[in-house]
C-alpha cells in the first residue's frame, strides 16, 4: 500500500527529471495511482515504472505521463481528447487540469474498469467513447489538446485535422519496432511544426477494434 512517503519520494524523482510545472505536480500528487493499479501490483504503485494492466497494455511511466502532460499546457478553459484511456490514471490527471476530457479506448472491458474509477473518485468531465483511436472524435471536434497514449509508426493526420487552429498534440512516433520518440506537435497559421521531446517506450497504436468485444 501507498503513504504519503511513496507519493513525496515520487514527487521529488519527478522535479529531479525536469518536471517543473507546478499545476501537473498537484494533480499528480492528487491522483491516488494505486487506484488504477491493478491489486498484485498496488506496492509498486509509487514506483516510477510501467505497470500491466492487461490486453496488451500499460500503465505508463509517472515520468512519462507527467512529461506529456506539461508539455500539453495545462489550462482549465480548453477540452482535450485523449485516444488511449487504458487504466484510465492519465485521463484522471487531465481532468484535474482541463475543461473537459473526452477519451477513446478500443478494449471495452479497460473502459468499463476506468468508467468505474473516474465515478469512484468523483470526476465529472471525462467523456468516454469505445472506438477506434485512430479516427478520433470528429463530432465533438475541433480539440485545443489531443493526447495518444499508443505509438503510431508517423503522425496520424486524422487527428491533426481535429486539432484547433492553435492546438497541441503530444504523442509517441516510430511504431513498435522502431525507436519511438515523443513529439510535440504545435499548429500555427502556416501548418503544423513539431519538436522532439525524449525518447520512449510505447505499445503500438492499432487500427480498428478487437474482433472478440470481450477483450
């Protein structure tokens, strides 16, 4: 089980890798981990590691989620879209930073866990979808923010088309075989520019849904 003394040493670990933002060091240290960890692995929640989740996915890395949350730019006027919810931990930070959240996971029984959670910690503006990430979510359409939590092998211009005028993604590139590096991706009136991040690690993005809906 956690303590306050996990979280802080966290917390510290997360400052030394040059998470500065303070507003993303607050939801972190909110957003009880363990909760979307799941029970054989809930004495590793604090520490800072990928975790199984199940159906091929992870829980991701604290660095890593707080890495591609600061660079998202937390503000509480603007909606994200989030492709990939898995256990749904880093849907639960960005809602502590954001308007609203709408997030897409193509294993139905991962959204139902995290549908679960997300009504369990009491967190109203998350809106989920069973889908294909891929496709994004045209009708709620444009995002000031979009997130992917899945690594596809180029930049999926699906998803920049929902992109607001001046909006970010931030999201994994390079596949499952390739090196994948994590991108910013910033519009501007002349198109969009992007600046590498760090190097990762992620499960690859997939097209389409499972054919057995049970997994």
């Amino acid at each position: 089980m956690s303590t306050p003394n996990h979280r802080i040493r966290l917390l510290m670990e997360l400052r030394a890798s040059g998470i500065t933002d303070t507003e993303v060091l607050a939801a972190i240290e909110r957003v009880p981990r363990e909760a979307f960890t799941p029970p054989q692995f809930r004495d590793q929640a604090y520490e800072n590691m990928a975790l199984p989740i199940g159906h091929g996915q992870t829980l991701s890395q604290p660095t890593v989620v707080a890495l591609m949350t600061q660079a998202l730019g937390a503000n509480k006027r603007v909606k994200v879209l989030e492709i990939g919810t898995g256990s749904g931990y880093q849907t639960a930070i960005l809602a502590k930073l954001f308007r609203r959240v709408y997030t897409i996971e193509r294993h139905k029984p991962l959204l139902a866990e995290a549908e679960a959670r997300f009504r369990e910690l009491k967190l109203h503006n998350i809106t989920t979808k069973l889908g294909d990430g891929w496709e994004g979510w045209p009708e709620q359409a444009p995002f000031d923010r979009i997130i992917v939590t899945a690594a596809p092998p180029t930049i999926p211009e699906t998803l920049v088309a929902q992109l607001s005028p001046d909006g970010i993604m931030v999201l994994p590139v390079g596949g499952e075989k390739r090196t994948q590096r994590l991108v910013k991706l910033t519009m501007t009136p002349q198109g969009y520019v992007t600046a590498d991040i760090a190097p990762v690690r992620f499960v690859p993005m997939v097209e389409g849904l499972p054919s057995d809906p049970a997994v």
